[in-house]
C-alpha cells in the first residue's frame, strides 16, 4: 500500500489516498520533472520503511537519455544508501540500479527468468490479466519494486518492461512508472496527460493505476484506474505528497546500518523491521522529520 496524498471528505479532513501495488500491479506516476521526483521519493520511501529488506527488494532502472547521466545519478543518489537495494538474488553487481542500457539489460533479464520460473511459468507475458491478478494474491514474497524513471531506450528495454508492468506481479515484480509530463490543467485535461504519458513511456499504459499531477503549479494529483490501456472514470482528486531530496538523503542513511538477512520460511521467525520513528496510524499518519545519520 502506497499513499500519494491527502482529500477532504465531507466529515472527515485529510483522508489519506492510497494505491496497493498487489491490486493495480504496477503504479504509473506523471507530471512535471521536480514534483514527480518529489511524489516518487515519497512513495519509495514509505516501501522502504514500512518493508523489511529481506522482505522488498528496490530496482531503480534510469536510462532515459533525455537527461544527462550525472543528472539521473544526482537525483537518485539517496537510493544508494538504503539496504533495500542491495542484491540477495545472486544478481552480479554492487547495488541494484542501472543508470546504462548494459545495467539495464542485466536488471530487467534477471527479473524476466524470475518470472520465467514463477507460478505462471515462462508462458507469463501472455497470460490474461485474470490469471495474473489470481496469481498475485497468492504470492506471498518477497516482492520487488522497480523503479521506471522515463523512457528505457532500447526497444528490448521498452518491451521488458511493459511486460513486467503487465504481469510481473504474478512473481511479486510491482513497477513504478514514472512520465514526464505537463501537468493536466482544462486547456490539456487528463485525457491528454494520459497519453503523454504512455508515449514517454510505454510502459505506463501497462499499469494498473495511474496518478497525473495537476493545476497551475502541480501540486494536485488525480488518481485513476485504468481498464484496455485507457484511463477510466473520474478517479480521486488530492493533494500530493512530496518530501524533498535532503529529507530523502537523510532517511535513507538513517535505515543505511540495518542489516539485511535472508527470509526465513517460518513467517513467524522473521526478523522484525523497525523503521526509524514509525506512523502510528494510517489515518493521521504523516512524514516526521528523520533523526540524524548515525
């Protein structure tokens, strides 16, 4: 369960508005390039504390090459201190991200054969989205998130990953898309903004759910679900919630110490996670300040 921000009910203030990757399968985020990044770092940052490493694991693939490679790496360099990023897959590398098509054909490959031996077997990507939505709430983890900023590239990549949007949560395979885009106002309404995004990046047709920044200065976020590859109904309007890359860089090296260790099959013999400064409630739940690196 992710929450992307707060609405007004008629008798209760500040409900929160939440997505649950099992249900939509993937999450499909768009708007203008400095409120998107906020809006993502929250998200990712609500996985990473509420989930025990040893049961999430996070994929960040950014290869889009209509920004630089420093500018990708300055904005996601908070993901490199989060253990949840660490590779307990036997994947071939360091940490779990790819900022290069080479990375990127690596990550998605490694996902693709773990779908290939999932319950669906290597039929997978052809399979209904009945069958995949039967099989994604029998799957009990552990789950991975993998992180779309933009458009991957290569067409292998392009196809890979809507694949993935697509049916990857029969394995426990949840992808947050994310599209730069203008944000829908009534002169380019949510329509348009829509399908702006599905051509920045195709996987995005591919999800589930999709939430679309909105107003003057993109500070609303209309939440829909989507049904054939288009967005249906008028979906739930809120203010978006967003933390800043400091506050990011911050929390992220407070959860940099724990200690990944390897799920254990008894449920109950699990290691128990311990975010720093937990919420108490989804109902008044907020982002406190982090504590301090250690």
């Amino acid at each position: 369960m992710v929450r992307l921000g707060t609405t007004d009910r008629a008798d209760l203030p500040a409900v929160p508005v939440t997505v649950s990757l099992r249900e939509a399968g993937s999450l499909g985020l768009a708007g203008p390039r400095e409120r998107l990044s906020g809006l993502a770092r929250s998200a990712v940052a609500q996985l990473a504390a509420l989930h025990s490493p040893a049961d999430l694991e996070i994929v960040l693939i950014s290869t889009d090459r209509a920004r630089t490679a420093e500018e990708r790496r300055r904005e996601w360099a908070w993901l490199g201190w989060l253990p949840h990023l660490r590779p307990m897959h036997g994947q071939d590398c360091r940490l779990l991200l790819a900022y290069d098509r080479d990375q990127a054909l690596a990550r998605t490959a490694e996902l693709v054969r773990r779908l290939d031996d999932g319950p669906l077997g290597p039929g997978w990507a052809s399979q209904d989205p009945a069958a995949v939505a039967e099989a994604a709430r029998a799957y009990e983890g552990p789950f991975t998130v993998v992180i779309l900023d933009g458009d991957p590239g290569a067409a292998v990549l392009r196809e890979n990953t809507a694949r993935l949007a697509a049916a990857g949560a029969a394995a426990g395979v949840h992808l947050i898309c994310l599209a730069e885009t203008p944000a829908a106002t009534p002169t380019s309404p949510v329509a348009a903004t829509y399908e702006a995004a599905c051509h920045a990046s195709i996987a995005f047709r591919e999800c589930g759910a999709v939430g679309m920044l909105s107003g003057d200065v993109a500070t609303a976020l209309r939440l829909l679900r989507t049904a054939g590859g288009r967005a249906a109904g008028h979906g739930t309007v809120a203010s978006v919630d967003a933390v800043s890359a400091h506050w990011a860089q911050r929390f992220a090296r407070a959860l940099a110490p724990c200690a990944r260790r390897a799920r254990p099959r008894c449920r109950a013999a699990r290691c128990r996670w311990r975010s720093p400064r937990p919420p108490a409630s989804w109902t008044n739940w907020a982002w406190p300040a982090p504590p301090p690196p250690p």
